[in-house]
C-alpha cells in the first residue's frame, strides 16, 4: 500500500461498526471505499474527515 497511487477498500456493509483482529491501515491511508450500502451517519462523518471517498 505505501506504493499505491490510490488505496481502496472495498467493506461489505456488515462489517461496519465492528472491531477486528487486525488492523492493516489507518483511515488516513485510505483514498476510497466502496460498499454496498452506507454506513450511519458517524461512520460517513469519520470517513469524509480523513479525506475518503464513498462510493455505494
């Protein structure tokens, strides 16, 4: 990823608003995220703040 001119990442929805075992990166380090449905309003926010792109 640090070599990546764009990082994505693409969530399934039901993964929103879960912890996991592992983090691979921090929401600076990613540019998109491409889901199936729009996570709540909060997440939205966190994710605009950090400069990341929605795409549903």
């Amino acid at each position: 990823m640090r070599q990546a001119e764009r990082v994505i990442l693409a969530v399934d929805s039901s993964k929103f608003g879960r912890r996991a075992l592992v983090r691979l990166a921090s929401l600076a380090d990613i540019d998109a995220l491409v889901t199936d449905r729009l996570p709540d309003e909060h997440i939205v926010a966190l994710l605009h703040r950090h400069g990341v792109s929605i795409h549903c």
